[in-house]
C-alpha cells in the first residue's frame, strides 16, 4: 500500500511521476506488502507543472518500514517514435540555458544518520549510448531531487522495498539472497515473476525473475484458478 505522511492510503496503479502530478514533496511511505512495494517513476518533468520551482527540478521523499531498506534502479525505458532521444525536452519548462544535462541525487539517512549519497544523470547516461542500469541498495528513507531542466530521458526510476535479516522470514517474503539456508534479502512475494527485476541482481541471475522458477509459479496458479486442470493432469497421469 502507498502512504502519503498523515494522510489516508493511495492507490498506486501504474506508472507514477517522479515529478508528481501536483509537484508534491511531503514523505511517502511505501509498504514492504503486496505488489506497491515497488514503484515505477516516470521521468516527466511536465507532471510537476503545477509546483512553482517545477520549471527545472522536482522533489520527492519516501520512507520503507523499520528493517527494510529500497533497492533502487534507473530503468531504461524502450525508445519509441519522438521517445529517441536524449535532446527531448518538455517545451513548457524548458529554461532559457537548457542543456543535455539532468542530474538527479538521492540522499539517504537511517536513524537520523545522513549518508552517502548517489548522484547520476540519466540524460548523459541516454546519450552516452550505453545500455547499463545502474542500481544501488540504499537506505530506509530517501530524498530525490531532480534538476530536469526540462529534459525527459528515455529512464524511469525503479523503487523496490527490499528485507533485511529475521524479517525474511516472515510469511510473504521471496528470498533474493540466502546464506546456509538463512534468506539475507528479500521482497514481497508478489513481486515475483512480473516481468520486472525486483530483487538485486545476483551476477547474471535475478531471483524473482528466474525462468525456471516462474514457468512453476504459472503454472500453480492456472491450477489454483482452475481447479479442473489439477483433476486433469491426475488422470492423464494416471
């Protein structure tokens, strides 16, 4: 479920705004249950058109729950049509000196402890030609500030909540990473087999989106849908 700080839950289908659709910058709290403990962000600076300081940057803050941490990655998005290249720009805020250039930083803190942030610019990283995602596990709670300059980069931001330790064991809960046994990471199991990375990438092997794994997980769920098939394999096996 998606958070607003002090406010009711709201729904959170599909594709979100980095930039929000009212330039909003309170704490958004996204929960480490169900399918929203994974946020996709568009990178579209015309969402914030309503904030006055959207003309060139926008702001947004979310916290994961005690124990949980986000694992974050830029996501290339599929060039299509006018979507090709880095030098687009959304015309109504685009600045007088605009350039190619979008940096984005996340900072994060754990315990009122400020740490290291990450800073990276999907525009040069789109023109630079290369197919690479950077990705970081970062900390509990998050401030993004994006100075888009009224470019819109072919990358969305991928926000996965991400378990550490006892909590992966909790019911619910697809280990990514294990160690004698012992899960060390983890999501919501309803993550897995969505078509998008959620856990971190093991060398060339992401966890939740195993093939082997996922032709099973499909398959036990056509059987729990249609019960009449299970009936069906018995007798053929028999």
């Amino acid at each position: 479920m998606f958070l607003r700080a002090g406010a009711e839950p709201v729904a959170a289908a599909g594709l979100l705004s980095l930039c929000g659709e009212s330039g909003e910058t309170s704490e958004q709290y996204v929960s480490d249950k169900g399918s929203t403990s994974s946020l996709l962000l568009a990178l579209r600076p015309e969402h914030g058109k309503a904030s006055p300081s959207a003309a060139t940057s926008c702001k947004r803050q979310f916290r994961a729950p005690d124990a949980y941490n986000f694992f974050v990655r830029m996501q290339r998005v599929p060039a299509t049509g006018s979507r090709s290249s880095a030098s687009r720009k959304y015309n109504g805020n685009k600045s007088s000196n605009s350039t190619h250039s979008c940096p984005l930083t996340i900072s994060q803190s754990a315990n009122g402890e400020v740490l290291p942030s990450w800073r990276l610019d999907p525009c040069l990283l789109e023109a630079s030609g290369k197919q690479e995602e950077p990705m970081r596990l970062l900390q509990g709670k998050l401030n993004i500030v994006w100075n888009h300059d009224g470019n819109a980069p072919n990358y969305r931001l991928q926000i996965t909540v991400v378990g550490q330790g006892a909590v992966c064991l909790e019911r619910g809960k697809h280990s990514c990473l294990e160690y004698v046994g012992m899960p060390l990471l983890c999501i919501a199991r309803e993550l897995i087999c969505d078509g998008l990375p959620n856990c971190p990438p093991l060398g060339t092997d992401v966890s939740d989106e195993n093939e082997a794994m996922c032709a099973k997980h499909r398959q036990q769920e056509y059987s729990v849908s249609n019960p009449g098939f299970l009936v069906w394999r018995r007798i053929c096996a028999d």
